[in-house]
C-alpha cells in the first residue's frame, strides 16, 4: 500500500505516522508492505527535515518512494540525498516511450543509476502495450496505467494475464 505525503507538511515524522501504524496493527497489515512517497508537487524547503523523514520511515520498517519521478521539483540530487527504495517515472516520461528516442535515453540513465543504488523502478501511467514492451525490455520490472486495469473501488482490479 502506498501513501502519499508532502514533506513541507510534516512536522515529526515520527508523532504524524502513529496512526499509520495504529491501522496496521488493527487490521493485522504488516508494516514493511506500506510505503511513503513524496510527491513532487512542491520544492522542498528543508533537505535535512525530508532527510530525517526518510530516515524515520525506513526505521519504522516501511518502504520510501519518489512519486512522479521526472516531474515537478524532482532531480538526480533527490537520489543522491534520500536513496528511496522506490522511485515511480512519472508519466510524461512514460508517454510513446517506445517512439521517442530522448526519452529512451533519459530512462536508461535512469535505470541505471537506480540500479546501482538499489533503488527498484516503477513506471507509472503505461497506457499502451507497446510502451509495457519497451520499458520491460529497457530493465523495468514494476508497472501501473491502464494498459493493465483501471482503478477500482473497494476491491482491487483484474488483470487480464494477455497483458504480459
């Protein structure tokens, strides 16, 4: 499960995320299955406070993410100062990836850095088959968009299996 945070609106990581885990134990979810991302939509003010947040969370036991990765305030240096275990390529990357030789390189560059920091991928917003097929064979291994299923309410969506 994946929740998404702003980081200028957290004030002690520590004292916000108590009712995160609160509902974790009720309802019997294991905490290393929830991951924090941070989302873009805002330039981070203080580094050292984001620091501390990521530092929190992956104390805690959950996982760290950087929503919309290529968009917005994002940039190589979020990476080199947070080392997420996730970052999810933003969809204006993704977009007719497989016919746009820039954005190709940019995603290979990318793919490599992250797989030398261990960071793992995910690309979000596939629409199309052809850009699946592409980012698959570029090294991703973790997809979303509605080439796969749209969202679902109350219950989680089918994957049709012809998709892979």
């Amino acid at each position: 499960m994946n929740i998404n945070f702003t980081p200028n609106a957290i004030y002690r990581p520590e004292l916000c995320i108590r009712t995160t885990l609160e509902a974790a134990r009720a309802f019997d979810f294991p905490p290393e299955q929830i991951v924090f991302e941070v989302t873009e939509g805002e330039k981070v003010v203080d580094h050292d406070h984001l620091r501390n947040i990521f530092e929190t969370y992956r104390e805690l036991g959950f996982g760290t993410a950087i929503d919309d990765f290529g968009a917005g305030y994002s940039g190589l240096n979020l990476l080199a100062e947070y080392q997420p275990h996730f970052i999810k390529l933003d969809r204006a990357l993704i977009s007719n990836i497989h016919q746009h030789r820039a954005r190709q390189i940019i995603c290979r560059g990318i793919l490599q850095v992250c797989c030398e920091l261990d960071i793992v991928v995910l690309a979000e917003g596939v629409e199309c088959r052809e850009e699946y097929l592409w980012l698959r064979d570029a090294g991703v291994t973790l997809f979303q968009g509605y080439y796969f299923a749209r969202p679902g309410f109350r219950r989680l969506p089918e994957v049709d299996p012809a998709c892979f």
